[in-house]
C-alpha cells in the first residue's frame, strides 16, 4: 500500500526548501518529478551497457537492443497497444506534426479537419499548417460556459466532409476531461479518423487505446514521470500499414539501391536513426513505476486533492478558478485569476513562498480569447501532492491578494473631541 509518504520519499527533489520555504511542486501539467527508479534506469544504461541498437553484434549493443524494445513492450502494453503499433518520438508536439504529415497525403481541398477551442498550440498549429498545404479546412468545435466540449455543436459541424478530427483528451488549462470515447463514435460514424493529444491524460487516465478506439494518440514521457525529449504515439495496426513514412534515413529502411528504397516493418518504418534509447528505458521504468503505485491510489489520490484544492481555493479573496468547478471529470489541473493582479505577477510572489505554478496562456492562445482573459496561473497536481501544499498555495494566494489589494486602514482617534 502506498501513502503520499510512501510515494513522496522516491522523489527527492521534493525535500528542497526554496526561498526558505518547503518547495511545493505544482506545476505538474508542464513536466513531472521523477522518481529514483527512472534516474537510476538511465543512469545504469549509461555506465553499464550504453551502445547503439539494432545494428551491434557486440554484447552491449544487444543489451542496449533488448532494453530498448523491451521498454516499447511496456509502454505500448500500458497503453492497451502493441509494440507494432507504438512509434517511438521526441513527444506529443512531435507525434501530432508526425501525424499530419502521414495523412498529408490522403487529403484533399475542401476535406474538412475538426480541431475544438481549448487545444494546445501542438494539436492546432500543425493542422493550421496542413489546411494551408493541402486546401482543406480547419473547423473549431466551440467549448461551453462551464468549459467542456460543446456537443450539440458537434452535430452541426461533423459532416461527411470531416476527414480527421484532432482533440485533446484532457485540457491542460481547464482540467476538462473530454469525453473522447463519444468523440470517436461520432467521427468514425461522419468517416473521419481521431487524432488524440494524450499529452495530459497519460499519467492521470488508465488508458486502454484499442478499445477506445482512437485512430491515433500522441503522449510525452516528461508527463508521466519520465525522461523529457521522449514520446511517442499509438496508431491502428491496419492504418499505419496504409501510410508511408515522412522522415528518411538509417534504420527505417529494409533495403536501399542508389534509386529507391523500401521500408521496414512496423514500428520500424517511421523511426529514422538512432532514436533517444536513455528516453525509452527511462520512460519504460516510468511505467513500471506507475503500475507499482497502482490507479486506484494514483486516481483516488488526485481527485480527492482536485477536490479540496477547489474548495480551499473558492476561498481565496479575489480567486476566479476557470474550467469545471467539481473534480467529476476534471483533473487536478486548476487555473486562476486574481482580480486586478496579472497572472505572471502572482506566480512571482508564489515562488517567494516555495510554491512553484506556471503562469501565461499555457500555449493555448484560442482559449484564452475565448474565456476573454489574457493569461492564467496554472497550479496542476500529480500524485505524490498533499493537502499541505494546496494551503500552502492558498496562503500565498492571500499574501498576494493583501500585498496588492492592501486595505486602507483608517486611524480612527481613541476618543473624539468631545469627549475630552
Ligand atoms: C495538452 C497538451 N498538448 C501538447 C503538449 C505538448 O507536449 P510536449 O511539449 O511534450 O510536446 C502539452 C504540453 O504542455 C499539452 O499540455
């Protein structure tokens, strides 16, 4: 059984003091900690058996090799896929403009592409840039008040012109989680294919891609208590077997005369060149870590803290929270704004307490001209946070509100006049 104790005492960068302050990490949705386990993953690939993979005959090569497809399994397995079906990259930004570059070619002007309102700048951007290339267009799916898709939109903007719908699972500004599982029914129905941005949900959501059903997911390791410049993304068996690759070299190919090439198998084909083997082992020991915590603990702990962290917060003088207002498909990823004090400002003076937030648009620029505000402070939650640290975060929350809001203190004489 694990306790937040338990779980805290692997993560040693959490004992630091900032500021004089006990550090209180809650800028989860941009990176994780990590635990002793993965630093020591990769610390053991670099002193015992660091070499390159798939071409070596040597022992440290074929070392290197098994821990490197080895760690694919595990990860693909986490994610209800096959190692076939998981292509190694640099992270979710990576995966998307993979994606849209594999399914260039099957699109045509005036197809239709469906991205929603609160998507990151990585599953926007790319698609923004494939319409331009091909004469298709972007739609966006219009998000609600209360911050979650708006599907009766969706029944007027899907048509049989849609071709690839592109949406984040979870929102990391709004803690939305979407319902992706009604999405793909929809989309599939129109006879587009789903392009997931997993970016959020993959260290907080047990998930199982088959049968979800997704087209496509993309994930980053660094979210999931792995290495950073890792990733990935899943694709269906059938699909990845249609498409051609996009990037060339050493590695992915199965022969080569001076004219032309031939590719290799699945997952192969799409991995030019020495990929990041430290990132795969690390990532890979990341997920066994999280399968040793468990979901029930990693879930139950994040929503119950998702859950007093937006009742103690309520509190705060000032504190407008954006996005669902109870933990019921929401994760613990809380964005504020403070009456009359700019979001960079207030991370400023959380940082003088040890309280480490994220402040700005959180790459999400549509959304915030959407929620008609120019910037947030984005305090997230991964599972070894405690209740300690959400006060800690609404005592400096008030400290800021007083330092910028002080109260004009009138002196009021002891006795007045006449009552000399
Ligand atoms: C929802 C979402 N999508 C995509 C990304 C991009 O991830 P990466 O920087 O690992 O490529 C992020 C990162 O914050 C994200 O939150």
């Amino acid at each position: 059984m694990h306790t937040a104790a338990s779980i805290r005492s692997q993560f040693p960068i959490l004992k630091r003091k900032i500021n004089n302050n006990p550090l209180a990490y809650l800028d989860n949705a941009a990176t994780t900690q990590k635990p002793q386990s993965v630093v020591k993953a990769i610390t053991d690939f670099y002193t015992q058996y660091n070499a390159n993979v798939h071409r070596g005959m040597h022992a440290l090569s074929e070392q290197a090799s098994t821990a490197y497809e080895d760690g694919r399994e595990r990860i693909a397995r986490f994610f209800g896929a096959t190692p076939e079906e998981f292509i190694f990259t640099r992270g979710t930004s990576d995966s998307i403009n993979i994606v849209a570059r594999m399914l260039e070619p099957r699109l045509k002007p005036n197809d239709e592409i469906l991205a929603t309102q609160m998507e990151h700048h990585s599953n926007l951007v790319p698609w923004q840039q494939l319409v331009k290339r091909t004469g298709a267009v972007l739609k966006i799916l219009p998000i609600t008040d209360e911050g979650r898709w708006d599907m009766d939109a969706l029944e007027r903007i899907l048509s049989g012109n849609t071709k690839i719908v592109a949406v984040n699972h979870c929102s990391n500004v709004l803690g939305t989680i979407n319902p992706v599982a009604a999405m793909v029914r929809a989309a599939h129905q129109a006879g587009a294919l789903v392009v997931v941005d997993g970016a959020q949900s993959s260290a907080h959501l047990p998930l199982n891609l088959r049968s979800l059903d997704v087209d496509f997911y993309a994930v980053s390791s660094h979210k999931m208590y792995g290495p950073t410049g890792m990733g990935g993304f899943y694709g269906k068996h059938e699909i990845l077997e249609l498409l051609e690759p996009v990037s060339f070299g050493g590695d992915m190919i199965r022969s080569v005369e001076a004219f032309d090439a031939t590719w290799n198998d699945l997952p192969w084909k799409f991995e030019p060149g020495t990929p990041h083997i430290a990132g795969a082992i690390g990532w890979a020991a990341a997920v066994d870590w999280m399968q040793s915590v468990g979901w029930d603990t990693l879930e139950a702990q994040e929503r119950e803290l998702t859950q007093y962290a937006l009742d103690t917060l309520k509190q705060v003088p000032g504190i407008t929270i954006h996005g669902p207002n109870t933990a019921v498909n929401r994760l613990g990823v809380i964005s504020m704004t403070m009456d009359g004090v700019h979001p960079h400002d207030i991370a400023t003076l959380l940082d003088r307490e040890g309280v480490a937030v994220r402040s700005g648009t959180h790459c999400a620029m549509p959304l915030m001209t959407r929620l008609g505000i120019p910037a947030t402070a984005r305090a997230s939650f991964a599972c070894y946070n405690i209740k300690k640290e959400v006060d800690q975060l609404a005592k400096a929350l008030q400290t800021a509100w007083k330092m910028f809001h002080p109260t004009v203190t009138v002196q009021v004489p002891a006795k007045n006049l006449w009552q000399r």
